[in-house]
C-alpha cells in the first residue's frame, strides 16, 4: 500500500482534535502518517495526544513549546512526513471514511495526467453541526488565474509530499488566506489542480468557533501581500481577488474606501454588483449577529 502523510495543526482543541483524529484513524485505507503538531496548547491536548500516541502507532506528535500558528505548524509536519503524497485537515474538521481511499485510487488511474497536475482536491460539506449542505462551486481544473477570482480548492489539496516541499511550504509571514497563497505557488509550478467528483472533506462552519478567517484586518493584510508576490499578474485580476474578502464565509461588510478602491481598479460593472450584493448581505448577517447577542 502507498503511504498518505495527513497532518493536523491545533491549539487548544481538545474536543475538536479528538474528533478529527478519530475521523482519520477510521480510513479505509490504512496506510497513515498521521502528524499532529501541537501548538502549545494550554489545556489537556498534550496529555490527550501523547496517551493516544502509545496506543496508536501511526500517530507522530510534537509538542510546540511557543505557539506559531497554523502555517508554521503545518510547516513541521511536512519537515517529518514520510509518505509518498500528503494532504491535511484542521483540527475543528473530520474526513469521511473513504476520502483518503478514494483520492489514492484517482490518482492511480490519471495515467500520464499525473506530471501534468499539482494535486486534487474535492467538494466539501459545509456543516453548522445540525444542517448541511455540500459545495457546489469548485471547477474540475483549478489554474493559477482561476485562483484570483475564487479559492475552487477550497482548504485542503492532496498531492505528492515532494511538491509541497519543493514549493516551501506555506508562507508562515501569511496572516491569512494562508491555503490560497500556496495554492497559487503550486499551481503555477506543477499545472492546475483538479476536482474528485466526491464530497469527502467536513467542515464545521458554526459562528461561535474561534477562526482567524473572522478577522478582517489580517484578510486586508494577506492580500496586500498576495499582490506584492504576485505582481507581474494581470493588473484586471486585482479586483477579483479583493473581492474574495467579501464573501459570505467571511461576513466583511465593504467600507467606503474598498467601494473607492474598487472603482479605481477599473472592475466591471458586474463585479461592482456582486460587490453591491456582497455590502447588503453581510450587512444583514452583521445586524442579525448583534440583534441575537443583544437579545442574549
């Protein structure tokens, strides 16, 4: 069997860890690396990984003793991972059982497909805990353009462990859209990314869990950086990327001066009404958030 390298960063999770660990060990396919880097969580984590770490002998731990974030977490796992092709979950997130079987068998049978594409990717379930619904807007091949009008990969890719080394990893200086930026590195270097027609990756999407996505300023932060490391892309693709800090994931209702920016780039009359229905939406999520919190 062909060794999958799965790692998963964390931080006083460890409820969510547990179940995300529990969603990996079930694979069918049994073959694991399993590496999870603890960064320096304050609560039980480390009790909890180093008893299962006895038990488990797929498991490799480490224990940080400053916390980094999730980048330079994710960053030491790739350093250690001994499987052929790798690929990672959060640590508030779970795998159906077959994901890791069924991404193996697609790329087995790509044939000489596989020297042409950077990894795969698939739908995932979006989930509050009590409703769900899968993705539906993920294109079959992801290229380096695609990436500005949209992240089609969504969180989590799965490829050859050697090319994320040979990329460098993620950008630890990102302060978020952490995936996207790498994303772009290997698309750019191994050829688009492609769709598995399977729903296989869960992700927890409730408001109440701490995630760096909810800050605004560091999302404005990552762009800006984004652009600079991008800056012999079409100067049209500005505006598609900015406007990815709007979506609904996020909630960032548009100021003034991002309207200013926007207007100053040249964007489309089309991406100025997606950006109009972006300001009203979020708006009314902001407004029904503080209504529920005053009522609590």
């Amino acid at each position: 069997m062909v060794k999958v390298s799965i790692y998963i960063p964390t931080h006083n999770r460890r409820l969510l860890v547990e179940r995300a660990l529990r969603s990996v060990m079930q694979q069918t396919h049994s073959d694991l690396d399993i590496i999870v880097v603890n960064d320096a969580s304050t609560d039980d984590t480390r009790a909890y990984l180093d008893d299962l770490q006895v038990r488990e002998p797929r498991l490799t731990v480490i224990h940080a003793d400053q916390a980094k974030g999730a980048p330079a977490a994710r960053n030491r796992a790739i350093s250690v991972a001994t499987g052929q092709f790798i690929t990672g979950l959060d640590d508030d997130d779970e795998f159906t059982s077959t994901r890791i079987e069924t991404l193996l068998s697609y790329w087995n049978n790509l044939g000489d497909d596989v020297n042409r594409i950077s990894g795969l990717f698939t739908q995932s379930v979006m989930t509050d805990g009590k409703w769900s619904s899968p993705t539906t807007d993920r294109k079959d091949k992801v290229g380096y353009e695609d990436l500005f009008h949209h992240n089609f990969i969504g969180n989590q890719i799965f490829c050859p462990t050697r090319y994320l080394a040979e990329v460098g990893g993620f950008d630890e200086n990102m302060p978020a859209l952490q995936d996207l930026e790498l994303f772009m590195r290997m698309v750019r270097r191994f050829g688009p990314a492609r769709l598995v027609p399977d729903c296989s990756y869960v992700c927890y999407v409730d408001d109440g869990r701490d995630r760096i996505s909810k800050n605004s300023r560091k999302r404005y932060d990552a762009f800006e950086r984004i652009m600079r490391k991008n800056n012999e892309a079409p100067s049209h693709l500005r505006p598609y990327l900015f406007m990815q800090l709007f979506s609904p994931f996020y909630g960032t209702v548009p100021s003034l001066n991002d309207w200013s920016r926007m207007i100053q780039w040249g964007a489309t009359p089309a991406l100025l009404a997606k950006m109009f229905r972006a300001t009203v939406r979020n708006a009314l999520v902001t407004a029904r958030g503080y209504a529920r919190k005053s009522a609590a």
